[in-house]
C-alpha cells in the first residue's frame, strides 16, 4: 500500500503537468485542452508509479506499453513525457509552432509514444495485438490503453474487447477517461454508452469504476489488480472534462478552447495555489 507522502508526490507532479498542458495549449493557441486536463492524474500514475518504463532506453526490449487512443488529447502526453524525462522540457515549448517535432497528435518520431494514434477506435485494437505478442513471447510486459469515452461509439473497439476476452488477455489494461462531454455536446445525447459496466462485463472483462482525478482511487485501482486471472481488465474513469480549471470544468466548448492572456493567468494562478498548498503539507 502507498504511503500518504507518496500519493502527494504523485499529486504534486500531476498539477506541474496540469501547468505545463494550460502553458503549451496557450502559447501555441492549438489544442484540446479540455480531454487533456481529465487524464492528467491517470497519465501521471501511469509513467511515475505504474509502468516498467525507462527514459533512458526508450525502446527496451521488456518495457510496458501505453497506447493514447484519444490522441487528439496529446498534450497531457506530451507533457508526462517531458515530467518523466524521454524529451526535453525545452521540446515541449516548441508545440504548435513550425518545424516542431511534437505533432498535433503522437507521433513514433517523439521518444516513450508507442503509436501514431489519433484516429479515433483504433487504439484498443493495436493494445490487444501488443498484448497477444507479449504472450506469445512469454514476457511480462503489460500494455495500457486510454481511450475517450466520445471514441465508444466506433463499432473497431467493441471488435477488440471480444478479443480480448477470448484471448484471456489478463496483460491488458483499457482505460475509459469517462468525463461526459465530447466535441459535439454530452456523451449521453450524441449517442447513449450506458450502461457501460454491464457493456463490457458481457464482453468478459473485469470492470472497474474509479474517480479517475483522485490519485489515490488511480494508484489502488492500478497496485490491486490481479493480472493472473485470464481477465482483461478496463478502467472506467469518472472524470472532469477541463479538470482542474474551474471556468473550464464540465463545459463542452473546452473540448477543443484555447484560452485568452485572462483566462490562461487565471488558470495558472488557480494551479500554482494548489501547487503551494501540497508544498506546504
């Protein structure tokens, strides 16, 4: 079980990614500010406690897998990346701009992406083909797919889930970044995903539902899942759409916003406060 001082440290370094998405969204006037800000505690538990990863050596050979399925929401990957050492802080300013590596979606050319994802129902797919080989292969590697919860609506995912299942692949870990809102408006009205849990239990995997913004609900789901049981396992994580930011929190327009000089000082301040009130616990 992790410690207090550790869920804060995770804590900590989620909000200093949660600046750096604002800042990088800001200074390029491009992006999808809103899907990143809701995944930015699952991204952070993932590459700073979760995965067998090294920056280092980004492509060693028994590492772990992660899969941005919702690619559109890059910059909090982007971000995780440079937090965690595989670019350049100094890379990650350059977002957005001309001749910039850091394509508006994740792109194999950028160190610690495993795909270039972006096309929406694709990523679960080349998550369970990853999970198939590893098994094959007799490695202990594990492999994380994130995906939008808008995304649920391609026909390829549920294609996928069924393999998953008969393949018993108990080394894979989907994850729904579950916030209700896509470009077009609520998940609900655009075309209805509910019930999810039962949806996907049917297809034979282990469910789980978290509040995907508190990192303690994210790290225990993660630490106690049985990867011994033949099950694949899928997260459904209960987040906010703009999380984080109080004026962008729950409103669909952030899906794709970019903030004014007001709104991006406003925002920053709001973040640098919590960022002062963990250092200070």
């Amino acid at each position: 079980m992790m410690m207090q001082n550790e869920i804060k440290e995770l804590q900590l370094q989620a909000e200093k990614i949660r600046k750096r998405v604002v800042e990088i969204v800001y200074s390029s006037k491009s992006g999808h500010i809103g899907g990143s800000l809701s995944s930015v505690e699952i991204e952070t538990a993932l590459y700073f406690h979760v995965m067998n990863i090294d920056p280092k050596n980004p492509a060693k050979d028994d590492r772990d897998r992660f899969i941005l399925s919702k690619g559109h929401s890059v910059e909090a990957l982007y971000s995780v990346l440079a937090a965690s050492g595989f670019i350049d802080d100094e890379l990650l300013n350059t977002y957005g701009h001309f001749n910039t590596k850091l394509a508006g979606h994740p792109t194999k050319k950028v160190p610690g992406v495993e795909l270039n994802s972006g096309a929406l129902g694709h990523g679960l797919s080349v998550g369970v083909g990853l999970a198939i080989a590893a098994k094959m292969d007799k490695k202990s590697v594990r492999t994380y797919v994130l995906m939008g919860d808008g995304e649920q609506g391609e026909g390829s995912i549920y294609e996928a889930a069924m393999s998953a299942s008969h393949y018993k692949l108990d080394n894979l870990v989907a994850i729904i970044d579950r916030n209700e809102l896509q470009i077009s408006g609520r998940t609900e009205n655009v075309m209805s995903l509910e019930p999810m849990r039962g949806r996907w239990e049917a297809f034979g995997w282990e469910v789980f539902d978290i509040e995907g913004n508190d990192m303690e609900s994210v790290v225990t789901t993660f630490d106690n899942m049985n990867h011994g049981n033949a099950k694949p396992k899928l997260i459904i994580a209960h987040t906010t759409k703009g999380c984080g930011i109080s004026f962008m929190e729950k409103i669909a327009k952030w899906h794709h916003g970019v903030p004014n000089e007001e709104q991006f000082n406003e925002a920053v301040a709001e973040i640098n406060d919590r960022i002062k009130s963990l250092n200070e616990e």
